[in-house]
C-alpha cells in the first residue's frame, strides 16, 4: 500500500507506483493484463473516498469508461470562456462596489459605511448559502446553475442602480449576494470538478488566471461609465451587459451532465463521509478561512496601512498595485509546474509566501515592495488551491459539496473582516494591524502543516 502524490494503489499484496496527479493512463503502462490475470486483478486507485477497481471482464469495462471519463477536460474556447463570465461577474458584484462607492456617497448623501455594509451583507448572504450552492450543484449539475447568475446578477445590479433609498439599496445588494453565491469560484469549482473530476485542476488554473485581470479590466471599464453617464446608468449599462452575455458563456463552455446519477445519495455520501474524516475537514476549512481573512483585509487596508507607515499616497497605490501582477505570475507557474505536485504543496507554499510577504512589509516600508510581490504571489495559489485540493482529498460526486461547506465560513469571515480590520486599525494602529495580519499568517503556516500530516494519515 502506497501513497504517492495522492494515489493509493494496491495490487495483491505488492504496491505499484502511480503517475502524478491524474494520470490515469500510467496504470495501464505499468500492469499488464498478463500480470492483472496473475494478480487478481485487485487495482484500487484511492484519491480520498474515490476509487477506481479493475478486475476482470465487466469491471475492466467500467474501468475503461472511468478512465477515458477521466480524460475528458475542458478545451481551451471553453476555459477562455468561463474565464471571461469570471471577469464580468466578478466585475459586476464584488469588485463593482470600489469604483462606486465615491460616486454613490457625494449624490445620494448616504453613509459611506451603510453603501459599504450592503457589500459586506452581500458577502454575508453569499456564504450562508454556499452549502445550498454545493447540494443543488450535485443534485441538479452546475451548467443551469452558473448561467442563471448572471441574471440574477443582472437583476440585482440594475435594482442598486434604481434605489431611491438606502434600504432599497441594501436590499439590490442582497439579490447580488445570492448572484455571487451561484456565480463566483466556489460555484464553478464545485461544477467543474462534478464533470471533469482531476482533470479539472489544469482548467481551474487557467481560469483564475483570466480572471486574475477582472479589477485590471472592469475597473477602468466602470470608472469610464460613471464618469460619461453616472453612476446609476453605469450599474444599469452593467446589468444589461450581465444579463446578456454571462448565461450563453456558461452554457456554450459547460457540457451536459450526461450520465444520470443517484444525485440524492451523493449529498448523503458527503455527510456519511465527513463524519469519517472530519478532522481533515476542519483543519482545511480552518486554514482556507483564515487565508481568506488575511486576503480581505490586505485587499481593503492595504494602502491606508502603507499611508501610516510613512508611504505616500501614490507610492501605496503603486505598490498595491503589484498584488495583481503577482497573482498572475503565480498562475502562471501553477500551470506549468503544478501539475506534477500534489496540491498539498502549493497550498503549503502559499501561505509560507504570505507570512514572508507579510513580515517584510511589517519591517520597513523600504521592503515593501518586495514583501507584496512575495504576498501577491501566495495569494494567487491560495485560489487556485482552494478549488484543486479539496478535489483531490475528496471524491468528485460529493466535490459540490465539500466545496460548498468549506465556502460558508470563509465568505461569512470575509464579511466581519472590514469592521473588524477597522476597528483595530483605528484603535491600535497600522503596526499593531500589521503584527495581527502576520501572526494570522504564522497560524496558517501552522494549520496547512497540520493539514498535510493528517490527510497523509488518512490516505497513506
């Protein structure tokens, strides 16, 4: 019995070497069907729950059906599309709200902090009704689920651009908010990973790739329609163009879910086996959760925290503004290194790179270039893994799932984050902020440590 990467292969009594992650064919490579006849063919291929048996005739077949299911990945039209619904959703919720903020406040009079809280309430919503988002994933596939977002997106985005007051507003926000929950990542991980199983992870790290250029393209994009029409018709120009394009991207790219399932009993699946490995569980939502806190608050704080350490106000923007660039980078050498590593290990060096990332910046401003470049390329892997590793210790019918119940603590912490992050910003400084953010990223260093020994004790 043997653990490399993330397979488990048994044959009689003697192990057999696995390839990296997700290659199935190397099976066939190394077993012959002579030496399948003289062992028994007894092959089990365990990646968490799932496995793959090859025995003899009609289980050679499904495990032929299995195999080339396996194969099955998203073409490069299909992940350039889900990669440009990303942007335009993430464009027209999450990120809209910076752009508009200003605009809103100086015409409406409101309180910059309530047209803030209807985002964080958004945010809220949006992961209370993440483990929704994962069951109607897997009992009913994600294609209709991801195209609806859009208008759902649509209609919420066009309601904030007609609010007269602040609680219709608020209200817009909430509808966003459930546009997110089955718009954004979390609903798109769970949906690929449902249909392509491992070979969904090279997808996945092209696709935040993209999508790692929403702020770079909508936020100039939004600025421009605010300045030429204002900020309601650009909320309203927005919505329309959700409306229209995001729903014939998701079902142009996404296939059919062809094979029929017992779709009730993989939620149950899900339930009966997170309460077998439930520690796992919560080490990894714990670490997921607290990387997504760090994210918030650097995302939000950022400059304002570099403006007290003595940084002007353009030198912050720029350096801020490398976190992007960074992301991206990171992607980039997922893709063409992180194929051949168990998820294990980026999601170890992400939080590494943050902690790293945060401690130069807490030392000198003078390192604080570096330490956000160091930051933003940590960041970057922390969403890839947040998608790829959770498929890889979990079986791919219950990964909507999985993925959904991970999502609810981390998104409801990123809604308190700002509040929080203010609150100890204005009462104990940028410093004291500062010391928070890296002890949180030291803890987090900690848990994916952790996390890595346990699901090695589970799967070896």
């Amino acid at each position: 019995m043997l653990w490399h990467g993330h397979c488990l292969i048994e044959m009689g009594k003697r192990p057999t070497r696995c390839g990296a992650l997700g290659n199935v064919s190397m099976i066939g490579k190394t077993i012959s069907s002579r030496e399948r006849k003289i062992a028994g063919c007894a092959i089990t291929l365990r990646r968490g729950l799932q496995t793959l048996n090859v025995g003899n005739d009609p289980d050679d077949q499904k495990c032929g059906m299995i195999m080339a299911e396996k194969y099955n990945q998203p073409s490069f039209l299909s992940v350039f599309l889900l990669g440009l619904a990303q942007i335009l959703s993430w464009g027209g919720s999450f990120f809209v709200m910076a752009v508009l903020v200003t605009p809103i406040v100086e015409d409406t009079g409101w309180a910059r902090q309530w047209v803030y809280g209807a985002l964080s309430i958004s945010i809220l919503l949006s992961g209370l009704l993440s483990p929704w988002m994962g069951k109607l994933i897997s009992q009913h596939g994600g294609r209709r689920v991801l195209a609806s977002s859009g208008l759902v997106l649509s209609v919420g985005l066009f309601a904030a651009g007609m609010a007269t007051n602040i609680v219709v507003f608020v209200i817009a926000w909430l509808v966003i908010g459930l546009g997110m929950a089955i718009g954004l990542y979390d609903a798109l991980f769970a949906t690929l990973g449902k249909t392509y199983g491992a070979q969904s992870r090279a997808a996945i790290s092209k696709i935040t790739l993209i999508s790692g250029f929403a702020t770079t393209i909508s936020w100039p994009v939004v600025a421009w329609l605010v300045q030429a029409w204002g900020w309601r018709s650009a909320c309203e120009i927005f919505a329309l163009v959700l409306a229209v394009t995001v729903a014939p991207l998701y079902l142009i790219s996404i296939p059919r879910d062809s094979a029929p399932r017992d779709n009730v009993k993989h939620v149950q699946k899900a339930s009966s086996f997170l309460d077998g490995q439930r520690s796992v569980f919560r080490v990894m939502t714990a670490a997921f959760t607290l990387a997504a806190i760090i994210m918030t608050a650097v995302s939000i704080q950022l400059i304002s925290l570099l403006q007290a350490q003595g940084v002007g106000l353009t030198a912050a923007i720029g350096i801020a503004a490398l976190i992007g660039p960074a992301q991206v980078g990171a992607r980039l050498l997922d893709g063409f290194f992180g194929k051949e590593l168990h998820p294990i290990w980026p999601t170890i060096a992400s939080a590494v790179l943050v902690a790293i990332g945060l401690a130069f910046v807490l030392a000198s401003p003078l390192l604080a270039t570096i330490g956000i470049l160091v930051y933003g390329t940590g960041s970057g892997m922390r969403a890839i893994v947040r998608g790829t590793l959770p498929m890889a210790l979990f079986d791919k019918d219950i990964y909507p799932v999985v993925i959904g119940k991970i999502a609810r603590p981390a998104l409801m912490a990123q809604a308190i984050t700002p509040l929080v992050g203010g609150w100890i910003q204005g009462r104990w400084g940028a410093g004291f902020t500062l010391e928070v953010l890296f002890l949180l990223a030291v803890i987090n260093v900690v848990l994916v440590i952790v996390l890595f020994y346990k699901a090695r004790a589970v799967f070896a």
